[in-house]
C-alpha cells in the first residue's frame, strides 16, 4: 500500500510541478514583450515622439488620443492631446528642429492589448542657431485599438 501511495504521491509531485512551472511561463510571457511585438512596438514610439518633433499633426491626432494623459517633470497641471498638438506646433513656429534622437535603455512589459515602455532618453533639439541636450526617464503606455497602437499616456522626469 506504501508503495501505491508513494508512487501517487510522486505523480502528484510531477504534475503539480509540470503546473507551477507552464503557469510561471505564461506569467513571465505576459510581462515581457515578444521580440515581433518589441519590434513594432518600438516603432510607434519613435513615430509618436519624431511625428512631435516635426509637428505631423495627423500622426499625433491617430497616436495621441482625445483621452491622453500626460504628465511631466515640474509640471503642475497634466496636459491631453491638445495640449501635445499645441506644444508640437508652437516648437516647430519657434524654429525649434530636432538633431538627435535616442533611448538608451528601454524595457516593455506587455499585457494583452497595453504595453508600457519604461525608458532612459535623450533628444537634441536645435532653436534659433542654440543646441541644448534633454536626457531623463520616461514611462509610457501604449494600447492596441483597432490593430494599430496608440499612446494615451506617459510621465517624462528630467536628469538634473
């Protein structure tokens, strides 16, 4: 009877292994981007923050919805997407144009539909013949709506 029973228990054992470990799996798997989604995820980040740049209002308007929050370093009121479109056109009027443009770290946890990036950055941007170098970290969030992902959220700090 030991002997039944110990073989019982020792396939309990397995399968209740076999369990932790493909649940584990599929936990991790649900974290970390896969390298296609990684690809294309990337993709639309760099698209949203070069189509601010360069003032590509369509690009925003598809990227940025109507319900987007953003907050940045020092910033006391949270600005939406008519805020980035006003930001974007006033920094192209004042001449401003982008020279560089780089994240020199980047991890993506991707759940489902949502993806967020969290970021170290750096952009150079160039205004009226003055070249000044912005570097900080930023959190930002992507959702796939209607097969193509938007960016309806993030947080930008600054490096003092």
């Amino acid at each position: 009877m030991n002997y039944i029973l110990g073989g019982n228990m020792k396939r309990a054992m397995r399968i209740s292994l076999a369990t932790t470990t493909a649940v584990a799996m599929l936990f991790v798997a649900g974290l970390a981007a896969r390298a296609d989604d990684r690809a294309e995820l990337l993709k639309a980040r760099e698209a949203v923050w070069r189509a601010w740049f360069v003032n590509d209002a369509k690009t925003l308007e598809a990227m940025v919805p109507p319900d987007t929050i953003v907050i940045g370093s020092g910033q006391e009121i949270w600005r939406h997407q008519a805020d980035i479109l006003q930001s974007a056109a006033r920094f192209q009027a004042n001449g401003g144009k982008l020279i560089r443009l780089e994240f020199p770290r980047t991890e993506i946890q991707r759940f489902g539909d949502v993806a967020i990036f969290y970021s170290q950055y750096l952009y150079e941007t160039e205004d009226g013949g003055k070249r000044e170098v912005t570097s900080g970290r930023v959190t930002e969030i992507f959702v796939l709506r209607n097969g193509k992902w938007t960016n309806p959220g993030w947080h930008t700090d600054t490096e003092k």
